[in-house]
C-alpha cells in the first residue's frame, strides 16, 4: 500500500514474536525481501516500461558503484557484532527508516542540481550507506533509495521506485553471497518450512495491498506506521538488555 517491501515491519516480527536471535533474523529477512523484491519486478515492468528505465542506465551504475560495496561491509560487521550491540544498531536504524517513511510520504522532494562530479561522489557515497544500511537489516532500502534518486538525479516517483528496484537487486544478492559464508546462514535450512510460509505471506501481502492501495488515506497510513516503527525499536532495544 506505501509502495515498500514491508522488510522493515517483519524484521521486528521476527524477533519478537518468531524468537529469532537478532542476526539469524536479519538473514530470513533478507532472504523474505529478495522473494517480495523478485516478485514485484514483472509488475513494476509493466508500470514502468524497460524503454523508460532505459536513460537512467548511469544513475543505477552510480549508486551500484557504492551500494555494492556497502552491501558487503554491512553483512560482514552484522556478522561481528555482538548481539547486543546488533540489537542496538537495528533498533535505531529502525528510528532512521520511519524518519525516512515520514519524509518521503509528507514532504516535497526536490531535485538538488550538482555539478556531474558532485552528483557522481554524493551518488557513491549514498550508494555505500544504503548498501551497510540494507545488508544490517535485511531490507532492500527503497526507503532511502527512492528519495536519493529524486533528489539527486531528478527522476520522477514512479520512476525513481522502479530504478530503486534495479539497485536493490544485485545490493541484496551481494550481501546474502556474504552471509552464506556465515555458520549463521544455515537457519534458513532448519527453518524452511516457516520461511516459505511467511514468503508465501509477503507474497498474498504484496497482492492484497495492490489490491488496496488508496483504501486508507496516507495521512493516516503514515503516521501510524511510523509510529509501529518506532516502538518496534523500543522493543528491539530492550533486546539488547535481555529484556
């Protein structure tokens, strides 16, 4: 309904109420957002054609360029945190995701016009943070990606959510690449079976909101999920006390 994955939502689901440690849910939750991400590509095809994406070969090289990189240093400090400081981490990246959802959704994005070598620097450089950002929680980061493209390359919404889908990709398949070479990696294997209900959920999720989309005003929408968000992180935190 929001035009998002819903990464950000499961991951403190699936600590709270699934009892997955704070990295193993990271890993079912990066491995959750690749089936939604792969899912809503086709659809998002034919809402943006390729031809119309075609132009912006360069803004998704860009971003890639940082996000690629991002991708693997994130996954590899999630893997060498300590749990506790992981717990820390998500809860306020939590914070930092519904600062961006409130953004995005109430406020006017502007194209911000840079020199070309600015744009190429502040492009990588977004690009990484993303990339650490998504890797860290499992999410594909359209959330931050769609306001960097707009406000940086000057691309429409509908436009900037599609090339957020092309960056988002090849980002999250790097950082499962890294992940798969953590002893972490195997809970997807013993918990196979509530991994494909659950990407069974996101999937009639994602249709079931297509389906509703506009049924519940923004100014209400946003809000409250910003606010879900918010004392996710409050949970999350507690987490890292034993809470």
């Amino acid at each position: 309904m929001i035009g998002l994955g819903g990464a950000e939502f499961r991951l403190p689901l699936l600590i709270a109420v699934f009892g997955f440690v704070a990295l193993q849910a990271v890993i079912v939750n990066k491995a959750l957002s690749l089936v939604v991400v792969v899912t809503a590509l086709p659809t998002r095809l034919v809402a943006v054609p390729p031809a119309t994406l075609l132009p912006y070969w360069d803004v998704v090289a860009n971003l890639l360029l940082g996000s690629l990189a991002g991708a693997w240093a994130g996954a590899t400090w999630a893997t060498r945190m300590r749990t506790a400081t992981l717990y820390r981490v998500l809860a306020a990246l939590l914070i930092l995701i519904a600062a961006a959802l409130l953004g995005n959704h109430t406020g006017t994005l502007h194209h911000v016009a840079l020199p070309p070598v600015a744009v190429l620097a502040a492009g990588v450089t977004a690009g990484f943070g993303i990339g650490v950002v998504a890797a860290i929680m499992g999410v594909a980061g359209g959330e931050l990606l769609i306001p960097t493209i707009v406000l940086l390359y000057g691309a429409d919404i509908k436009t900037a959510g599609s090339l957020s889908l092309a960056v988002s990709l090849p980002t999250m398949l790097v950082a499962f690449a890294r992940y798969s070479r953590d002893g972490s990696f195997t809970v997807l294997r013993r918990h196979a079976r509530l991994v494909t209900v659950l990407a069974a959920g996101s999937i009639t999720g994602t249709v079931l909101g297509g389906l509703l989309l506009g049924a519940v005003p923004d100014a209400v929408l946003i809000p409250g999920l910003a606010l879900l968000l918010s004392l996710s992180a409050l949970k999350v935190w507690h987490r890292a006390t034993g809470g």
